[in-house]
C-alpha cells in the first residue's frame, strides 16, 4: 500500500504555536464548541444527554517530539492538581489555574514504545477523578520518526493528533500537518532550518510565506481562497537570496469549509501526510488488517485505499 497521507485532525501544530494557541483561544473568550446534536432516524434532532462533568480531567493538547519530549494541556476544576500518567504510572503533576486550565512539559521524553496516557485528577472537595479519554502514543526507536499520537474516548471516533509527517529528499523540510480550524480554514504546518522561510503553493500558486522559528517549527494560515478540490500541494524552503533549498510534494484535498467544520464537530479525524489506511488502523484498533473498518465506514470518499489525501476527513469507528 503506497503512503500517500492521511491526515489526522485536531489542530495539530509545532510545540510552542500549540501551548500559545491554547491559551489565546481559551483566555481570550474562546469557547468549546457546543456537542453537536444528532439525528434520529427520523430526522428529528436529539439534544446531547450528557452534560460535561468539569471535575473530570480532560486533555486538548499533546504534542510528542522525536526525541520524546512532550508537551500537553488540558481541563479541570480550578485549584486541582492533575497526575499524568503513563501506563498507570505518574509522570508528574500539575496545578489547575483559576481558568480550569492546565499545561505541563515532562520532565524527562516519553521512550521508545506503545504508551498511554492517561489523567488523574485530585480536586479541591477531596474527590479523586480519573479522565474518561485517554492518549496512545507510540515512539519509535529511530529518532528520525516521528511519533504517532491518538486520543480516544468511550463512544466517540478516535482522534489522530499526530502523524509522521513527510519529508523532503535533502534538507530538513518536513511538512507534517494539514489540517483545518473549527471554522473550516486551512492549516499547514511543519519543520524547516531555523528561521528559514518556507513558501506554499497549491495547484502551482503560492498561497503564502511562513518563518520558522527558532527550533524550526513553521505555520501557514493561507488567506488566499481555495476552492473545494484536489491539488498538487508543494512546500519550498527558500535560502536568503530565494533559492528552492528543500522540497515537499504530494496530492492534497481542500474540502468545502462548512463540511469540514461539521465533520470536526462530529469527532472525524482529517487525513495527516505520511499516514496510510493501513497505519491508522494499526494505531486505532491494533491491527493494520482492519483498513477495512475505516474503508467501509469512508468508501463514498475512497475509491482506491492506496490513494488517501492529506485533507479529507474521515470517520473512525469505535473499536
């Protein structure tokens, strides 16, 4: 099966755009976005039944570097302190601000393995609460692959927060996220030399710039309009006099902005490059050979399952 990328969705963006993003979202009068409500068969909506349970520690970030570094933050009830745990075992712990916000960078990298993790709360009343979701990660031994990262969560689609990303030939461009925010707008993310400027274009026309960092972590918001559609996607790193030092390419779907943002709603991961249906599976439900959930839940989108695009979202059965 030829890896012609999946892409995962939530917004998974480089290490310090991710912890900024969440505290300028969540301080700034951002909001979750209400659960959306479902249909009945006959067509009448069902409004949710559950009403979020703010004692219980939840996860909206985790970011694994290749070295095994991480990076997470989530909620929970303000003047809690939240255990994070790996395979049952605490890893540290972190304080709750008076937002119920929390963030943590691990003292020591995740190694090389299967690894889970998971939250345990210890809140301000004495009550002890464990998180309901929980997040796989799986760190290679070679420290030139990225690590997979996915979130799960009883009776909800698992949620594909990480993939491996795809290389350039030479250089060290990698583009390592397509992905789209709750309203439907594109963003593409990755790595290049640091401080380098990396240029994107889409169906041959460059859409925008981007500077990377310091650590040479890059984002690109385009503002350019992109119809809904499948394009050639390319990703230059440029040397100071505009010379193409590295690149990036392969097939990308823009999908139509209202039915991306309904289909993030619903839980549906967007397809990451470098990913393949047969990974997924493997990361999912434990087992490549079941691609074939994922095919027969997504066939109307897939018409061949070697060729997946970076761009389309996907439903993920519960195991």
């Amino acid at each position: 099966m030829r890896n012609t990328g999946l892409i995962a969705g939530g917004v998974a963006v480089v290490l310090a755009i991710l912890v900024g993003a969440y505290f300028l979202f969540f301080r700034h009068g951002g909001e979750k976005p209400a659960p959306v409500a479902q249909q009945t068969e006959q067509g009448a909506a069902k409004a949710p039944a559950v009403v979020e349970d703010k004692s219980i520690p939840t996860f909206d970030i985790v970011r694994v570097e290749r070295d095994g570094s991480t990076v997470a933050a989530g909620r929970a009830l303000p003047g809690a302190t939240v255990d994070i745990k790996a395979n049952g075992q605490v890893l540290g712990n972190v304080p709750v601000d008076g937002n119920g916000e929390w963030v943590v960078a691990l003292e020591k990298p995740l190694k090389p393995g299967n690894i889970v993790l998971t939250l345990t709360a210890h809140n301000p009343d004495g009550t002890t609460k464990d998180s309901v979701q929980s997040v796989a990660v799986n760190v290679p031994e070679q420290k030139d692959k990225p690590a997979l990262v996915v979130m799960s969560e009883p009776g909800k689609a698992s949620r594909v927060l990480q993939g491996p990303g795809v290389p350039s030939d030479a250089g060290n461009l990698v583009l390592e996220s397509v992905d789209y925010d709750k309203n439907g707008n594109l963003i593409i993310s990755g790595k290049a030399d640091p401080l380098a400027t990396v240029r994107v274009y889409v169906g041959g026309k460059p859409v925008g710039d981007a500077t990377a960092d310091d650590k040479g972590h890059w984002e690109l918001r385009p503002t350019v309009e992109i119809a809904p559609g499948r394009y050639a996607l390319r990703v230059d790193q440029l040397d100071q006099a505009g010379k193409v030092v590295a690149r990036v390419e392969l097939p990308f779907e823009r999908g139509a902005p209202d039915q991306v943002a309904e289909a993030l709603k619903k839980g549906q991961v967007v397809i990451q490059p470098g990913n393949n249906l047969w990974t997924i599976a493997q990361q999912l439900y434990g087992s490549g050979f079941r691609y074939t959930v994922i095919y027969e839940a997504n066939k109307d989108q897939i018409r061949d399952p070697n060729l997946i695009y970076p761009g389309q979202t996907f439903a993920t059965p519960a195991k």
